[in-house]
C-alpha cells in the first residue's frame, strides 16, 4: 500500500518573505568545447544554478533542480558545444519551463581552460591557464547570456618607478653625466618599481550569445597588464618579461581603461545594450592590501567614452 508523501515545500513559510536566489552550488560536470578540424577541449566545469523564490512558498524543490539540472547538463556536454554560455542558457530556459512558481533562473559555471602558447624570448613550448566565467538569466521576456575569462599578468607600480627614475637621474647628474644622454638611456632603460601579480577580468553580457570568441577576450584581458607571464620562463624569458613590464609600468586603474580600449576596437560590433564588465585585482608586494579598480557599462556608453578620450 502506496501512500503520497506530503510536498513540504509548496507550502506556506513562517516569515513571508521573498528570496531572489535559491539552488545549489558546486556541481561538476565534464564539458566538451568543440573546435573546427581539432578534437574537443574537455573541461572540468564548476556549475551553480539558482531560481527566485515568491513570498508564499517554503522551499524551491531542491531534488527537482538537480534532475533538471543533470537531465539539462548531460544533455548538453553529451555533444561538444562551441559556446560554454549556451550551456548555461539552455539549463537556465529549462529551470523556468519546470518552475511554475519561478520568474527568473541563473546558471553559472566556472573552468579552467590550457591554452598552448610559446615562451616570449626562448620560444619554448608551454601552457597557460585561464579561468572561463559563463553564465545565464532567464526570465519571461528572453534569455540574457555572458562569457568571460580571468587571468594573471604582471603590473609594475608608475609612482615607484618614477620615483626610481628621479633617483637614477639625480645619481648620474652628480656623475657629470650630459643631461642629453641622461634622457636617452633613462628611455632605453626602464627603472626599477615595485611590481604585483595582477588579476585581469573581462566578460561581456548580451542577449543571447554574446558574438565574441573567447580567445580574443583571454588575449584583451591578458595584454590590458604590463606584461604577460608564463609557466615556463628560461634566463632570457625572465629578462623579456621585466624588461617589458617595467616598459610598460601601470596603474590597476590603467589596466581596466586598457580592456575598455581594446574591447571597443576588437567588439565594435557588439550592440549598444551589450554589457562589459571590466575588473583588475593587484597582490601588492609592498603593502599588505591588494589594489582594485571595476568597471560595468553598456556598449553605447564605453563606446562614446572611447570616442571622447582620443
């Protein structure tokens, strides 16, 4: 004799209050990212898939997420996608169709992807490491979805460089060194500041797909730094990257307003209601806080600053 269990979560809370976000986090999945005459890149993918909540209902059927969300994932990762983000899209729309009660669902997902690339000086075979951000909304009126990556680089701090530089120019005047020839190896030789391990976000949002390929943003984020590091890096490797670093010294606030140049160069086409989120995090190595700079705006906006700067 069967009986039916009692569906707890339909029924009305204590505290009547609406939740915008309830799912789950940390679910793993394999996924296969297809590439054009190459066999797919599989990556280990971190997923989080949450809907909203109304006033009047308990809880958010925990088990029924999880079937939708692995009936949803298997599905897609069974065949390579070219877009991550459209994974998420498609658990998203999901979740909505299963979720009566639901106005909205989010899925995020996180991955470490390799990228083979050469060492700058030495040419050297290795490998380099960035983390791909994909995401989804879905709501009534369309599915908004975004695509990204974050990465690691080298800054070198402009005020202690310049600090150095004065100090360097003041040493070779008492030296009896022409100021003229002070000017010329002060420009051929980068003085010596003090330099972070910089963390380079970048992902653009837009209805559907966004139409980038996500190389071009690792490679944006990548060189919106001073300089680029590598896994691997021999004598001359390790020469090429300070030296370029230090040729190149900026401020966390310059990296951000490099990835906002770049993307408006390289992603023109992108349409006005397109949003690019720009953010760079610096381990300082002088200090015991870290430095921080953050920027989200429209395409139409960016654009029009881009426009006014130059």
């Amino acid at each position: 004799m069967s009986h039916q269990l009692p569906d707890v979560q339909a029924n009305r809370p204590d505290v009547t209050v609406g939740l915008s976000q309830v799912g789950v986090t940390g679910v793993e999945k394999l996924v296969k990212v297809a590439r054009d005459g190459k066999r797919p890149i599989v990556l280990m993918a971190d997923f989080s898939v949450f809907v909203d909540l109304p006033a009047n209902r308990k809880g958010a059927d925990m088990s029924r997420n999880m079937q939708v969300i692995d009936e949803t994932l298997e599905s897609a990762v069974s065949e390579p996608t070219y877009r991550v983000e459209d994974v998420c899209g498609d658990a998203a729309e999901r979740l909505l169709e299963k979720h009566e009660y639901t106005s909205t669902a989010e899925v995020r997902m996180t991955a470490e992807l390799m990228t083979r690339e050469r060492t700058p000086a030495s040419d050297l075979g290795t490998q380099g490491t960035a983390t791909i951000i994909a995401s989804a909304v879905a709501t009534e009126e369309g599915t908004r979805e975004e695509i990204g990556a974050r990465v690691t680089g080298m800054t070198v701090c402009p005020c202690s460089q310049g600090m150095s530089t004065a100090r360097a120019k003041d040493k070779l005047q008492d030296l009896g060194v022409d100021d003229e020839v002070i000017a010329e190896f002060l420009d051929a030789v980068p003085q010596p500041g003090h330099s972070q391990r910089g963390h380079a976000t970048l992902t653009v949002t837009s209805d559907g797909s966004p139409d980038v390929d996500l190389l071009d943003v690792i490679d944006i984020a990548r060189d919106a730094m001073s300089a680029r590091i590598y896994n691997l890096a021999k004598r001359p490797d390790e020469d090429h990257m300070t030296y370029h670093a230090h040729a190149n010294a900026k401020f966390v606030e310059d990296c951000v307003r490099s990835m906002a140049e770049s993307v408006v160069d390289r992603f023109d086409h992108l349409p006005d209601d397109a949003v690019i989120h720009m953010k760079q995090s610096n381990d300082e190595s002088i200090h015991q806080h870290n430095a921080h700079a953050e920027r989200e705006v429209a395409m139409e906006q960016l654009r029009s600053e881009i426009v006014l700067s130059r």
